[in-house]
C-alpha cells in the first residue's frame, strides 16, 4: 500500500469508523480529535474571510512583520519560480497577510479561498500545515489526506511558527503545493526562511542595544553616521569585506553599498530589506542586506547596516528542488571486470578537482557515474546541478546556465536569477549531452571552465566559482570536433580526466545479471504476484544486441512483466524488436522465430498430456483460460496432434 492509499485510509477510518489507524503521525491523529472536538464539517474546510476594511487594518497592525517578509518571500519565490507552490505568511491569529504563486497555484489557491485576510486556524478548516503549526507551536507537513477537511486532500504544506523577540508567535509561514510534490526538503525551506525572518526581527531590535549585542553575530554589522562615517564595524562585517585592522579612515560604505538609494523614505525611517552585490575592489559579494536609519527626536542621525552572503538560501533552494546526488558506485549493477575497472577509476577520479568527460552510448549510465563521482568525492555535501543540454530551448541556453540580472531582457524577473554554474557553486555542475550544445554558447562555457568564473547576462561583473564540471556525450566528441561541431580548445579542456562506459553488448554477463535484479525489484514491489524467467526468455536476452544498452533492458524486463499474464515469463512477453533479434543456438539465423519456437513448445506440452489442455497447462504453470488464448493466438489445431499424440 502507497503512503498516498495509507494516509486516504486512515483519514476514512477516522471519519467514517471513529478509529485511529495505527502508525498515523501522533501530531496528525491528535490535530484530528481536536477538529472533531471543533465540530469542523470534513466536507468543507472554506474559512471565514475578513471585510476589506478589517484586512487593511490586519496588514497594518502586521507591517514590520510584512516588511521584514515579503522580500525574503520574493527571494524564495523567485528562485523555486515554476514549481507551482504558493507561499503565504499568516499573522498570529492565522489570518492570511500574503501570498506568493504562479498563476496555476493562485487559481487553485482561490478555490480553497487561500486569500488575504482568510482564517486558516484547526478551528476554521481543520487540520492543516498553518493551523495546526499555530496550534503545536512548531514546524509541520501536512500531506494530502491528512487534512481533516476532503477539499485540501490534493495539496501539500508545510508551514512553522515565527516568534518575536520575546519568543512569541507574530506569524506563520506557509509553503503549499499539489501533493505529489511532496518533499521531504519542503519543510526544512520553510524553516530556513521563517529563521531568517525571525533573524531579521532580532537585528532591527538589536540596532537599539548594539554596543551590548554588536559582536554576538556572525553576520556583518556596521553602524555610520548622517555624513556616512563609519562610528563602528563587527568582526563579522571585517570578515566579509575581506578587511583586516581599523578601516574606518578608508572605508566609504557607499562604494561598497551601491545599490541603495540612501533617499528612499524606508532607509531613513523604517528597515529596508533586500539582495544586492557588495563591491570590494574588484570582488562583488552577493549578500542580503538590512538597512534600518537610526532616529532620535525624529532626527536622522545615522543607519545601521546589517548583511550576510545569500549563499545560505541558495544551499536550500537546491535541497527543495531536488539538486542533490542520489546514486553512489553501489548504485552501478555489474558482474563483469571490464565495468569494474571503469568504477574503479572512477572512484579514484572522483578524490580530484578536475573536469571529467564521460562518453558512452545512450542508456550505459553516464548521469549514474556523474552522481556517483559526486558522492564520492570531498564536494559531497555541496549541490550537485545537472544540466541536459539536449533539453534546453535554444534561445534559453545562455540563461539557464549564467543566469541574468534584473531588466536583461524582456520577461526577466524583476530581481534576477542565478544560473545552473551559480547554484553549483561550492559542489558540481554535470553537463549531460554537451555535444548537443550550440557552438555560439561553447565559448561562453569555454571562458568558464578556464578562468571559474561566471557573469550573468546583463551584468558588468564577473563572479568566482568554486565548482567542479562533469561532462557527458553519447557522441564521438573527437570526431564532432574534426567535423566542426565543437570547440576543439572547449573539448580539450574537458577531456582532463575520462571515463568510457563500456556497452551492455561487450559484457554479456551484465545481461543476465541487470536483468535478475530488475525482475527481483519488480517482485519486490509486487508481492502479490512473484515472477521468473523462463529459459526460452533468457536466451533472448542473450542473444539481443541491447542498442538501448542497460536503460532498453530495464524497459524490456518491465515490459515483459507486466505483460506476462503468467508466472513464467515467456519470450512473446517481450517487445517486437527484441524478439525479431534472437537467433536460437541450434539454428541458421532464419530457421525459426520465438513465435515459432513458442508455438512448438505450446504444442509439446499438450501432445505430453496427450491432448488434456488442463493438464498441459499445468505444465506450463498457467491457466487453462490462457493456455487457450495462445492456442488461439498462435493458430494450433489441436486436432491436428492427435497423431501425434497416438
């Protein structure tokens, strides 16, 4: 039984039986009673929604809280853009104070009146991610049919509490999506995000009582006056401008801090959230930064300036959208010493920092080596990015892979977007068919795995990378390069270390063992209904070229499995051009084919239980009903054995 056939289970057990299914989350289970308790009707779950003047008010009694969130919200949103998940902050009382989605989740948001100033505590819709995290007072997910009400049962959320600075909950922050997107990363996103909410929280009130807080962070602090004099910089600040000793003489913070307009009414009077480069001397830092201007008697006198690198958000957003290695050299089935020795360089490959090109056929496991070198060297714990190049519009190539600024281009999001090299930073970017890539991009690719660094579109500045570039092609790269399709300088560079993955037909005893393993994972996941191979069946495994290599074999085997309506698996089970390749041992190539050789071995069976079709498919291990189907299929005249059964 699935987790989706379970959770639906339960919530109908619970509903219709008055019963909790045992191994029910005890936070669901008890969220549960407490609707009933509530008296909340299961067939609802549409909230109360406040007048527009209330709202106004709401958002105005909330307005630090929406200030200090919303750019953070917009960072996050822009960077999952296109996953189709929505974001809503909440107040303490769980009244929706805004929302972030693409167009497909607002207009499902809006059926389920995801809307601003609508109630989402237990008491209004049931059990959910924002209520029920307001009512425990910590993180939650809540997967589909575990929402008390049947009309959230197709989303997924994942939401936790924001506390002020006496450790109050102010808010709740809330991730919603369709709920096979479920991810074990969704929330741990969340948290990060309402951490630094809260974060920025602190440092506003702390701008107050620096002298006694001002060393107590890590991040950068720095506090000047009217006339931008610096009165005073954290260690943290010194660290991260790469500055050593007292720089107060000669350091003008406005170089440094281009990008905020100093006579913007929310940096000399409230706190001015947002991302921006940091420019010491050459180096521009990306970092998210806090503005707050610093009052007395309504006087400016002064602003304290508080930053930290955006590399922390982007380390979350590749956990949330799946940018991580899953496979590791365990992962690579062989049995034969050829494969081996590829694995085995290549996990000696995998201690160095240096380009690596794979090449292989389509379907040998070039993106299996790339995850496995990845988890297997000492970048392990950073993203790992794969990229198709094959996959990527033409007109989009540039973008996706160095990102751009805001107003590069028609359609640009307002505050940029890092590119796949961008989020690799710190871990490995894997190429896969880079042969498919357009020439006029090879020498932008070329410029980055020469010199590591990268520019977005749009941008004057180029930023250092620390990642490591994995390449793959299904081509002959040399040839492609004497016929003018790629860089010859771009393949050199590349071609540092390789690795060349043997196909499936050059280890004939890699068939048979990929092939048991598919069939035991098969039966795994369908105890119901064990299966094997018939001999007939395995000598055409053997006797196919596999052009496909392992990925056609592990296509073919499925097929075949849940095609064979016995428990021996027969080779008509298999696809046409599989079995139009086999060649029994024992005959010419045209001799005979596998419907023959089928319908010779249905014929025997019968003629040796001398025309009892029940007995003959007995002997077969199938049932009567599908002994006749092949009879039919295969045109046999039983009567037409009778001599032979005589």
């Amino acid at each position: 039984m699935s987790m989706v056939e379970f959770r639906l289970k339960a919530w109908d057990s619970f509903i219709n039986d008055q019963e909790l299914v045992e191994g029910i989350n005890p936070d669901i289970a008890a969220s549960w009673e407490r609707c009933r308790n509530y008296g909340v009707d299961y067939n609802d779950g549409i909230g109360a929604q406040l007048e527009p003047k209330r709202i106004e008010k709401l958002l105005e009694e909330n307005k630090q809280l929406l200030d200090i969130a919303r750019p953070i919200m917009t960072n996050l949103h822009d960077l999952v853009i296109g996953s189709h998940f929505a974001l809503l902050l909440t107040d303490r009382n769980g009244y929706i104070l805004e929302r972030f989605g693409d167009d497909v989740v607002k207009d499902r948001a809006c059926k389920i009146r995801f809307n601003l100033g609508s109630l989402w505590t237990e008491e209004a819709v049931g059990t959910n991610a924002i209520g029920t995290s307001l009512a425990m007072d910590r993180p939650i997910q809540v997967i589909g049919a575990e929402h008390y009400c049947a009309t959230h049962h197709d989303w997924v959320c994942a939401a936790t509490t924001i506390h002020g600075i006496n450790g109050e909950v102010v808010g709740c922050l809330n991730m919603s999506g369709y709920h096979t997107d479920a991810h074990s990363h969704t929330l741990g996103i969340v948290v990060a995000a309402a951490y630094t909410i809260e974060r920025q929280l602190e440092l506003i009130h702390s701008y107050n009582l620096m002298e006694k807080t001002f060393e107590s962070t890590q991040d950068g602090l720095i506090i000047v006056d009217a006339d931008f004099h610096i009165q005073r910089i954290n260690e943290g600040a010194k660290a991260l401008l790469c500055m050593a000793g007292n720089p107060q003489e000669s350091l003008d913070i406005r170089r440094i801090f281009r990008s905020i307009d100093w006579e913007r009414p929310n940096v000399k009077t409230g706190a001015y959230f947002t991302e921006m480069p940091l420019h010491v001397g050459e180096k521009r830092i990306i970092c998210s930064v806090t503005v707050s201007g610093l009052l007395m008697n309504d006087s400016l006198y002064g602003y304290s300036i508080g930053f930290r690198e955006a590399t922390h958000l982007h380390k979350a957003v590749n956990k949330v959208t799946g940018n991580v290695a899953t496979y590791t050299f365990d992962s690579i089935l062989t049995v034969t010493d050829s494969m081996r020795d590829v694995i085995k360089l290549g996990k000696k490959i995998a201690s160095f920092n240096s380009c690596v090109l794979i090449e292989g056929e389509s379907g040998t496991g070039k993106e299996l080596f790339a995850h496995a070198i990845h988890n297997a060297s000492p970048r392990r714990s950073g993203p790992f990015i794969a990229v198709n190049c094959a996959s990527i519009p033409r007109e989009l190539v540039e973008s996706e892979l160095f990102g751009y600024e805001k107003g590069a281009f028609t359609g640009a999001l307002k505050g940029g977007n890092p590119g796949k090299f961008e989020l690799a930073d710190g871990g490995t970017i894997f190429l896969d068919e880079i042969g498919e890539m357009p020439l006029e991009v090879q020498a932008k690719v070329l410029r980055v795995v020469e010199t590591l660094t990268v520019r977005r579109i749009g941008s004057q500045y180029e930023k250092k990378l620390d990642v490591r570039i994995i390449a793959a092609t299904n081509r002959n790269l040399a040839q492609e390069v004497q016929d003018k399709n790629f860089r010859e300088d771009l393949y050199f560079r590349l071609n540092v270390l390789r690795l060349t993955i043997p196909p499936l037909r050059e280890r004939p005893r890699d068939v048979d063992f990929c092939a048991d393993h598919f069939l035991w994972r098969l039966n795994r996941d369908h105890l119901n209904a064990p299966k094997t191979f018939s001999a007939e069946f395995e000598r055409v495994l053997r006797a196919h070229s596999w052009p496909g290599n392992v990925r056609e074999l592990q296509n073919a085997v499925e097929r075949a499995y849940f095609l064979s309506e016995n428990a021996v698996i027969e080779p008509d089970s298999f696809p046409q051009n599989v079995r139009t390749t086999f060649v029994p041992a024992a005959q010419k190539p045209s001799a005979i084919s596998v419907d023959d050789l089928v319908k010779r071995n249905l014929e025997e069976a019968i003629v040796a239980e001398e025309g009892n079709v029940a007995a003959a498919a007995e002997r077969l291990n199938m049932s009567r009903a599908s002994l006749y189907r092949k009879i039919k299929k295969h045109d046999i005249d039983l009567s037409g054995l009778s001599h032979r059964i005589n």
